[in-house]
C-alpha cells in the first residue's frame, strides 16, 4: 500500500543586495522562507526570516586632526508574507516586526587631542514590503523589493527615507 502525502511547506533561501538612503546606503542580506496552507492553489502564504548588513567607513576632520569612523548597521526580524501565483510572476507584500542596530567605531586618529568615543544603538521597528519574484527554473526565482521601514507607531512620511530597494535570487526546494 502506498500512501501519498503533498509537502506541507516550501522552502526558500535568499540572498540580496540592499539599497538605501541612509548611511551606509549600501549592503547584503539572506531571507530564509517557508510556505503555510500550500492547500490554496494561487494564494501564496508565508513567514520569513531576514537579516541585512550594512557598513561604511568615513574620514573625519575635527580641530586640526583626523579620524576615521567605521559605521555597521545590521538589522533581523520575522515577517508574514503574502503573494499570488501568476505564472512565471508573483507579486507578494508582507509585514513584520524586527531589530535593528547601528555600531560606531572610531580608527586611525592623527593629531586628535580628545578621542571620541565608540557607539551602540538598537531599536525595535515594524516593516511593510511589496515586491515580485520571477520563476526562470522551478528553483531559481530573482526578485526585487521594496521595503519600507518605522521605528515609531505613528504613520511615517516618505520624507523620512526609511525605505530600501532589495535585488536579490532565491532557492526554492
């Protein structure tokens, strides 16, 4: 006797080069996927995990003296996903919660009289995204995204440039 059962989840694993307006405007990023209620035939649902790293380095010129200042930014968090199969494409849009934080490290001084200091800083932030993956092979899906960002309960403006542009490729398996 031989039974058949459907897989319940697909996987995916991604991996992203991130874009923004902030400093450091540049950076990487991985997502890790998985489908939920795969018993809906267009309807795509989801969670996902996600990490992004930013960092940058800056020289500083401050009372006759030079520095340089190495800024990381890195961020995580989980959101639910939310797309529709429309052949090759699917558009999805998702919301989540996650963390993020920035360090400042302070290198290199040439006749500075006072050192600065090194910095930490970390913040909870809710996430909203839109975007599209495109299925060239069955395990081969780019996408690109958009991903906007609040660190505040209030509703954003679009003056505040927390929002990033996400082109990456994914593994379906």
């Amino acid at each position: 006797m031989v039974v058949s059962i459907p897989a319940m989840a697909q996987f995916e694993i991604g991996a992203s080069y991130e874009l923004r307006d902030e400093s450091p405007k540049n950076g990487f990023g991985v997502r890790v996927q998985t489908g939920i209620l795969q018993a809906l035939p267009i309807i795509k649902l989801g969670l996902r995990g996600h990490f992004s790293y930013f960092s940058e380095e800056n020289t500083i010129s401050s009372t006759g003296g030079t520095y340089s200042k190495e800024i990381e930014n890195y961020d995580f968090g989980l959101a639910a996903v939310g797309g529709i199969s429309l052949g090759l494409m699917e558009p999805y849009v998702g919301v989540g919660l996650g963390s993020e934080s920035v360090d400042l490290r302070h290198k290199d001084f040439q006749g500075v009289t006072v050192t600065p200091q090194d910095d930490e800083e970390s913040s909870i932030y809710w996430n909203t995204f839109v975007g599209a993956k495109v299925s060239i092979l069955p395990i081969l899906k780019p996408f690109v995204e958009y991903r906007f960002t609040g660190h505040s309960l209030e509703m954003p403006s679009m003056s505040d440039r927390t929002g990033r542009i996400i082109f990456g490729i994914a593994l379906s398996f």
